[in-house]
C-alpha cells in the first residue's frame, strides 16, 4: 500500500497545449520542475532526480472551445516550509495567483498556466489536525496564513527548484454529473467519498483526503472534450499489485469504459472522455 493506507498513486497528468514552447517555459520557471524529455511536439516535466513525471505536455492545434475536463492539477510539496520558498518565489518574480486558501487538512495556492489549465500547490497539515467526522474528512475554505507560510521558508533565492519528494496529490475535474461521475470513479478505484457539497464530491483510496474530486462549477452543457484539442487529455494512476490491476480492469469492463489492456497496463475512458491510464508500479 501507499501512504495512507491507499492502494493508488497519481502519476502524471497530460495537457494537450497549443504553445508547447510557452507551457514548458511556465512550468520550468514558475512551478520550478526539470524537463525530463523533451522533442518538437511533446514534453516530460517532474523531478528529474528522481525521474518523477509530474506534467506531459503534447501540442495540439488551437481551439478555444471549452469542455469538460481540468479543474486543477494539485502538486503536493513535502512540506510547509517547500511551500513558502514556493510563495517566496511567486511573490519576488511577481507571478499572477488565483488565491490561496487553508482548507483545514492542507494549505494550498493556485495558479492558471498560460492556456488556463488550474494548478494547485499545496502541502499537508499532519493528520492530526484533520477534522475527521466518521469516514468522513471535513474541509474548510479559510483565509490562508500567508505570514505564516512565509516564516517557515527555508529563505532560499528566488529561483525556486521543486523539492525531490514532490508528487501529484490530486486532480479536480470539472464534469457534467457530479453524482455520476463521481460513482463512477467509487466502483473504478474502490474509493470512498470523503466530503461532498451538492456541486461538488471528494473521494479517495483510504484515509487521504482525497484523490480525486468533481464539480460542475463551470456549467452542464459544456461538451466532451476530443483527443486532439486543447485541455486535459488524460493521467495516470499506479497500483502496487497484479491483483489490484485485475479488480480494476473487470469494474472498467463492466461500466464499458475499457478501451484496452495488458498485463502490465489498462487504458480507460471516463465520463467525460479523459483517458486514464493505470499502471502497475514498477
């Protein structure tokens, strides 16, 4: 199992982006990550000391439709201090926010990179501290302590390098059917819902906070997105056994939304025609 008693882990979430030049700038000089590989049509970004892909850029053409997809990527630092030379560097290279706010079990910014795609940095408050009622994990939207966050940074330079330990925490979706899409991902994983709003659900794979959540914040009659237009194209997820792997490919059999297979890997679409790839860690 993972931390938390969880049996996934997120891997790297994959943009199709229109400038591939720009979006690798902002990655690499605002989020702070390494370029892994790179050629004339795609893009690796992560830790490359630890050869972690956190961020797949591939470059499509231009359209400006909107669809169903990202809410945000959340990229989890190890801890408060990562987190304030992180808000150290936005604020000396006067990088644009979206806000910033304490939701009891994590301290979070967001941002949007240049083609509106939402990120989230955050960090973890312990565990202790989480407000667990039941199954449940109660968030909240508070202001964040930024004084606070501050004092805690290491005060290195401005040229902020994302720490080794960094990984994807979670990733939002904005959907059609928060209820739908939400139990599909329940039965897919094995997840629990960790806190729901009418618009809104938090699911995970054991105590976490969540893995995964959906709104429908953005609207109902957005359409699909297609494969080769701008936006979210799809993301990993890891599982520790081959056992987990075949529980896994039979739910996504049985809501037919297995699109293909092999003993080491599934390829599946959800609701909204995200491709979620699940592989079996190495």
């Amino acid at each position: 199992m993972y931390s938390y008693q969880s049996k996934v882990r997120l891997g790297a979430v994959t943009l199709n982006v229109s400038n591939l030049e720009l979006e690798i700038q902002y990655y690499q000089k605002v989020l702070g990550l390494d370029i892994i590989s790179q050629t004339s049509t795609d893009a690796i970004l992560g830790v490359v000391s630890t050869q972690t892909e956190l961020v797949r850029l591939k470059q499509v053409p231009a359209n400006l439709s909107k669809t169903f997809g990202l809410y945000h990527i959340a990229i989890l630092v190890p801890n408060r201090s990562d987190l304030g030379d992180f808000l150290n560097h936005l604020i000396q290279n006067k990088v644009p926010i979206i806000g910033g706010a304490n939701h009891g079990y994590s301290e979070a910014i967001y941002l949007e990179d240049p083609e509106g795609n939402g990120i989230e940095v955050y960090q973890d408050n312990h565990e202790t501290v989480w407000d667990k009622q039941g199954d449940q994990i109660i968030a909240i939207t508070e202001e964040l302590d930024v004084a606070g966050i501050l004092a805690d940074a290491t005060g290195q330079s401005s040229d902020f390098h994302i720490p080794a330990q960094t990984k994807m925490g979670h990733i939002h979706l904005s959907v059609k059917s928060v209820a739908e899409t939400s139990h599909f991902y329940q039965v897919l994983f094995g997840m629990t819902e960790k806190f729901a709003v009418p618009s809104g659900s938090w699911i995970a794979s054991g105590d976490y906070h969540h893995h995964f959540a959906f709104n429908s914040w953005e609207g109902t009659n957005l359409a699909n997105h297609l494969d080769d237009t701008p936006g979210l194209f799809g993301f990993t997820v890891y599982v520790v056994t081959s056992d987990d792997l075949a529980r896994i490919k039979v739910k996504a059999d049985e809501l037919g939304r297995l699109r293909s297979y092999t003993d080491k890997n599934l390829v599946i679409e959800d609701l909204s025609n995200n491709q979620i790839l699940v592989e079996l860690e190495a």
